[in-house]
C-alpha cells in the first residue's frame, strides 16, 4: 500500500502543509513538529515521488558541479560530500570535469540551463570575469574553492592565504629556515593564494623570499612532487622544510626524500594541504591543511537551495567555512 502525507501528517499529529514543508527541506518549522515528523516518516517508510514533484514545480531535479579533476582525492571527496547535502533537499547531481583549462570550463558554463539543471556549483581554475554572465541568468551559480574574478555570484571557500600562512608558521616554528613550495602555477587560482600566504608566513617569521626555493608544478599530482622534490634537494644548500600546495605533491615529495636516503621530518619536515585520506596512511603520515569538506559541501548546496527556493535578489554572499592544521608525523616525528 502506497502511503501518502496525509498518513504520515495524522501519525506525526500534524497538517498535511508541515509534513511537505520538511519533506521539502523548508527551514521554517518548529524543532518540534519537525521531529514528530521525522519519526513519522521513518516509521511509515514514506518516499516522495520525486519525478512528480519537479514537474510540479518546472523543475528538473538535477544540479551540476564543475571540477578541475576527480582523480585528484579532494575534488572526489567533495563531489561526494556535494552529492549528500543535495540528495536530502531532494536533488541529484551530474558532475563535469573540466581538467582545469579555460575552454573547457568556458564550454560547461555556456552548457549550463534550466533545461538541464536547476542550479550549479562551480570550481573554476582558468576562468576570468568576461567568461561569465554579466548578472545572474536562468540558474543559480555558486562559486566554490579560490577565484581571483570578481563575479556576482555567491561563493564558498576556506581562506587559502591564512591557511598557507599557517603552514608556513608551523614550519618555522620547528626552527626551519629554508622553507620551500612546491606547486607555483600562474595558470592555477589557487596557486596564486597559496603562494601568498607562503610568502606570508615567511614575513612573520623573519624569513627572505627566494624563488629559487619556489617549484613550479604543471600539475598536482604525485610525480610532479617527486620531480620537484629532487630539483629542490639538489640545490646546496637544501631545503630544511617544504610546503606542497596540496597533498598529492607532498606525498610524491616524501617518496623523493626516501630515495636520496633522507629522513623526514629529521631531514626535511613536509606540510601538504586537502587532507585527503591518503595523508592519514603515508609513511611518515602527513601534516596537511585540513579544509572542513563537509561544511563546504552543505553551505554551497544550502545556497543554491536558497537561491532556487525564492532568494533571487538578495546580493551575493561569500562564506568562508573552517578549515584546521593536522599535525602528524612528516613534521612531530614518530
């Protein structure tokens, strides 16, 4: 038998109108009757139709997320923590990869519509501000992660300078004095922030900029931080410390301090940045920037659900979520 809201309402003890108002994700009822109707629907197995429920309303279930990469573990974390925080407002998600480049991400951002989603998050690398609408259009976008345009969008991120300088800081602590990067890439957002805030941390210390002490690296990923490594290991002197711009650079650049028969942290102390779970398990285990993925995750989803829901005028809002330094063994030791 199928059961309807009008069942769940008269178990929970309610209207018919408070049982939609959850089901739909409205924030605007009482702790109380949201809980009874909860139960309500845990105890009835109610599911929504909800197929029925978009045609409804014009719209078509679906929300886009745009990536630069999801073999790299943060961007794949996130879409799934994305995907979490849509499915109970309702939503699925079709995920693009645009591998970072501007045509491709120009190439999405045209693709997106109402006649394909009803909003979209949005993590652009190579984007400028022409490449985008001069004012919200059909969709609610919201930007995530770093962006250096100026754009009337609603964005969510982590403050990549502090969290950079923060690194930093926590290297120098340990007494290290040639700190090196290892991920400059002019074409990267990201890159430019987080060199800053390298850049930061080395001023509060007390420490000199040296470009010589700065790697580039085309890509993020693990042989790029291995090759990188090994150019900054053959300067003399070497680096006592390094900071990757994410983990996959700092796990290659650990393997590249092993293979020169180097200790790490004894050696050379490395900090990483996403913690991905990948820093949990590697030999040393690595210190890394810890972004909260999961508050990033729900905050971008709850404003593009506000957005859709009726919020269309308000001015665009920039939340920064928190983010943490965990501290393991490539910079305390075991």
């Amino acid at each position: 038998m199928t059961v309807t809201l009008k069942d769940v309402a008269s178990l929970a003890g309610v209207s018919v109108k408070t049982v939609s108002n959850v089901v739909n994700g409205y924030a605007f009822v009482k702790p109380e009757n949201r809980r009874r109707v909860e139960e309500a629907l845990a105890a009835t197995g109610y599911r929504p139709n909800i197929g029925a429920r978009n045609l409804r309303r014009g719209r078509t279930g679906f929300l886009a997320l745009m990536v630069p990469e999801l073999s790299i573990p943060y961007f794949g974390e996130l879409a799934g923590l994305v995907i979490t925080a849509a499915q109970k407002r309702g939503w699925s998600v079709l995920i693009e990869q645009t591998q970072g480049t501007r045509e491709r991400e120009r190439e999405t951002l045209a693709s997106l519509g109402p006649h394909l989603v009803d909003g979209a998050l949005v993590h652009p690398e190579a984007l400028a501000a022409a490449d985008f609408p001069a004012e919200p259009g059909a969709i609610p976008l919201v930007m995530l992660g770093e962006h250096a345009v100026d754009v009337p969008f609603d964005h969510v991120a982590i403050d990549n300078v502090l969290a950079a300088r923060m690194a930093v800081t926590h290297l120098a602590s340990l007494g290290r004095t040639r700190i090196a990067a290892i991920g400059r890439n002019p074409a990267r957002g990201t890159s430019s922030q987080r060199l800053a805030g390298y850049r930061a941390g080395l001023s509060a210390a007390g420490l000199s900029y040296s470009d010589k002490l700065v790697a580039p690296a085309a890509k993020w990923h693990r042989a790029e931080g291995a090759s990188a490594m090994q150019a900054l290991l053959s300067a003399d002197p070497r680096p006592d410390a390094v900071f990757c711009f994410n983990d996959l650079l700092a796990i290659g650049a650990l393997r590249a301090v092993a293979e020169q028969g180097l200790r790490v942290p004894e050696d050379v102390a490395i900090v990483g940045f996403d913690n991905n779970e990948e820093s949990a398990f590697s030999l040393p285990s690595l210190t890394t920037i810890a972004p909260d993925k999961a508050a990033l995750a729900e905050a971008a989803v709850d404003l593009v659900h506000r957005r859709i829901t009726g919020d269309k005028t308000s001015p665009p809002q920039d939340i920064q979520t928190p983010f943490a330094l965990e501290i393991r063994e490539s910079t305390r030791g075991r």
